[in-house]
C-alpha cells in the first residue's frame, strides 16, 4: 500500500519521464519477470537477494533484458526505463 501510494506520487510529481519509462518497461519486460517471480513481476527489483547495486549494473542488465524481451529501443527510451527502475526500486 505504501509503495502502491509513493509509486502514484512520483507519477503526478514527474507523469512525462516516469510514465514513458513505466509504459516501455511495462509492456516489454513484465510478462517473463512475472513467470520467474511467481506473479509479482517487480519484485525482481526489491527481492532481497537482487543483484544489481549501482547505475552501472543497472544499464548493462537493461541492456541485456531488453535482448532478451526482443524490443530494440532507442537510446532515449532505454535511458527512461532505467531512470524509472532506478526512481521507482532501486533508489541508489
Ligand atoms: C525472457 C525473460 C526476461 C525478459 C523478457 C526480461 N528479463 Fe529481466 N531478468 C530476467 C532474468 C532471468 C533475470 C535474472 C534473475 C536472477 O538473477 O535471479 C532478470 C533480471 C533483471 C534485472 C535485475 C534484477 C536484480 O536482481 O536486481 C533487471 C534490472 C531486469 N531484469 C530488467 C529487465 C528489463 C528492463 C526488461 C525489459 C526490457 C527485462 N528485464 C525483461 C529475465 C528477463
């Protein structure tokens, strides 16, 4: 419930960026991590045992996911989804 509500409030603080990177990740990348996770698609970023710790490790694995989920986005919209990973999860 909390997270739900500061998710909502980083959506009307910034709707333009988080909304653009959400809506990307959102249709590319939800439906395997759901699959790996037992549903709950974005616990792969808060689960204890994540393994990505710093900016760095996080664009190398968009990078790679984004292979993986078979979408070729542009270097725009691959930068938006990692500043909403890092906004929304990962928070370094
Ligand atoms: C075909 C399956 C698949 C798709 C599609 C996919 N991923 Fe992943 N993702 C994985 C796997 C497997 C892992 C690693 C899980 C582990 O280490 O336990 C992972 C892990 C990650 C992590 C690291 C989580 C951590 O431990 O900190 C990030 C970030 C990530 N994915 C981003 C994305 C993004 C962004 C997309 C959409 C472009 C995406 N993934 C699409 C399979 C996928």
């Amino acid at each position: 419930m909390k997270k739900a509500f500061l998710a909502i409030s980083l959506l009307l603080a910034t709707p333009i960026v988080i909304a653009g990177g959400q809506g990307l990740h959102d249709a590319a990348c939800m439906q395997c991590h759901a699959t790996l996770m037992g549903g709950d698609a974005n616990a792969i970023y808060t689960r204890n045992t994540r393994r990505v710790k710093d900016l760095n490790h996080l664009n190398g694995q968009v990078k790679g996911c984004a292979l993986a989920a078979g979408v070729a986005w542009l270097p725009e919209e691959h930068q938006q989804v990692v500043d909403y990973l890092a906004k929304t999860f990962y928070r370094f």
